[in-house]
C-alpha cells in the first residue's frame, strides 16, 4: 500500500510539472504574440495610409491565431490537473477554459472563411480590394 501512496504522490507531482509547464508555455505565447502584434501594428500605424486595411485585418487575425494557441496550452493544463484532482471549482474552469476556445475559434475560423472569399473575390475581378 505504500508503495501505491507513492506512485500516487509522483503521478500527482508529475501532472503538477506539466500542467506549469503548458501554463508558462500559454503565458510565453501571449507575451510573443502581443510583442510581434505591437511590433507590426507600430510599423502600420506609422504608414497608416500606406497601408492597405486587409492588412491591419491580418494583424488582428494573427494575434486571434496566437491567442487561441495560448487557449490551448491552458485546456490542457486544465485537464491534467483535474485529472488528478477534479473538484466543482476545476471542472467549472477547465469548462470556461474550453468554451472561450470554442468561441474564440469559431469566430476566428469565420473570419478566416469570410477573408479568403474577399481575397478569392478581388483575384477574380468581382469587388473591391480586400
């Protein structure tokens, strides 16, 4: 039974580590991603009206990409964690966690969509630029 309690202990310890380590791997793709946006965003804001708006779409939509990554990082950290230790309290976060996600990639997906079919539209001859 000992040896049982350990093994336990050093599951626990080990879903402790990975579950930190995707939550710094989350907080390391914020941080890039925001410092990238900033970069490139200063270099639109400048050039304001040299630059064309699909371009500033496309910013926006990077930094969507970025944080929709990061949202993933956190799901599975919440999901180790309340692997070993589901309470009430885990498994309400680990379900806003993933319903953000959801949400966030939904919309982000038919931004997507919707941008190719103005790219696809303005290759043709059919509208405005994008």
């Amino acid at each position: 039974m000992d040896l049982l309690v350990q093994l336990e202990g050093l599951v626990r310890l080990i879903a402790q580590f990975v579950a930190r380590l995707a939550e710094l791997s989350a907080a390391l793709i914020v941080a890039f991603a925001v410092l990238e946006a900033l970069y490139f965003v200063l270099r639109v804001f400048w050039k304001r009206d040299a630059v064309p708006d699909h371009r500033k779409e496309d910013l926006r939509l990077a930094l969507g990409r970025w944080l929709a990554i990061a949202l993933e990082f956190l799901l599975a950290a919440d999901i180790v964690l309340t692997a070993i230790a589901p309470t009430w309290q885990d498994i309400g976060q680990l379900g806003a966690v993933a319903l953000i996600r959801t949400a966030l990639n939904f919309f982000l997906q038919r931004e997507f969509r919707a941008q190719a079919e103005r790219r696809r539209a303005h290759a043709n001859g059919e509208g405005e630029a994008p």
